[in-house]
C-alpha cells in the first residue's frame, strides 16, 4: 500500500526537479487539474493509471522510488554513483574510460580467418569416408568402431 503522505512529497520532489506547478504537471501527464490538486491535498489517493503515465512522460523517476521511497530519483543518479563505487574500488592508478569505443575489428579478422581454415580444411577432406562409428546404449554404455584404413 503507497502512503500517500510519502507520495505526494515525492511529486512534489518530481514538480521541483522539472520546475513545473501542478497545472502544467498534470497537462503533461494528460490528467485533469482538479484530480492533481485533490492528490496534492491528501484527498484522493494515486490511481495506477496516474502513476503509470507520471512514469510514462518522465522517464528519470522510478517506479520503486514513486511508490515506496526505495531506488533514487532521478533514476541517472544512481546508474552514476554505482558507475563511481566500481572505479573507486579498482586499484588501478590510472583513471578507466568506461564509455570507450570498443574495436571489434580485429576480432572480426581473426572470425573470418578461421572460418577460411574450417572451409579448406573441409574441402581438403573427403566426405565419402567414414571416420568412426559409435553405438549408445540404454544403460549408458558405447561401443566405437574405427573402419581399417
């Protein structure tokens, strides 16, 4: 259950980080004012459909957080400060780029190389040969038969 004190700090949180007064926040979110103005005075309480569209058009709060408090706001801020605790605990003296372009072409060369040397490997082979045959049983034993070259 949401308590609607919590709640209505936590859109007024919302309303002071978007500078927006509750008439504005409720045409954005496509309520009617006077429904905003009754949550705003404890009146009513938040209807799914409310805090769904709150969520919906602002993509910076968190479902977690809007309801209950848990999580942050705005949801950024805490993909930052987690991005902070894994740098802080490396031990490397030298700062991490982390949204460094990865290169991927060097691994593609050796992918398309590879793929050559299993197609010549099995050109250079002849299909018609049979290798070892192999026969599993019920009870989990196997039997293998190497045909005399």
């Amino acid at each position: 259950m949401v308590n609607t004190d919590d709640f209505i700090k936590r859109l007024e949180i919302i309303l002071d980080y978007y500078s927006l007064s509750a008439s504005s926040f409720a045409d954005k979110i496509g309520v009617q004012r006077s429904s905003m103005s009754h949550l705003l005075s404890g009146r009513n309480k938040p209807s799914l459909d409310f805090i769904l569209k709150i969520i919906d058009i602002f993509q910076d709060v968190d479902l977690y957080w809007i309801l209950n408090g848990t999580g942050s706001f705005p949801k950024n801020s805490e993909l930052i400060q987690n991005s902070n605790l894994v740098v802080q605990n490396l031990d490397t003296p030298t700062p991490i780029d982390l949204f460094s372009q990865i290169s991927l072409s060097e691994e593609k060369v050796s992918v398309s190389e590879k793929m050559k040397q299993v197609t010549r490997t099995s050109e250079n082979e002849n299909s018609d040969e049979i290798e070892k045959i192999v026969f599993f049983y019920k009870n989990g034993t196997f039997k293998s038969y190497k045909p005399n070259s």
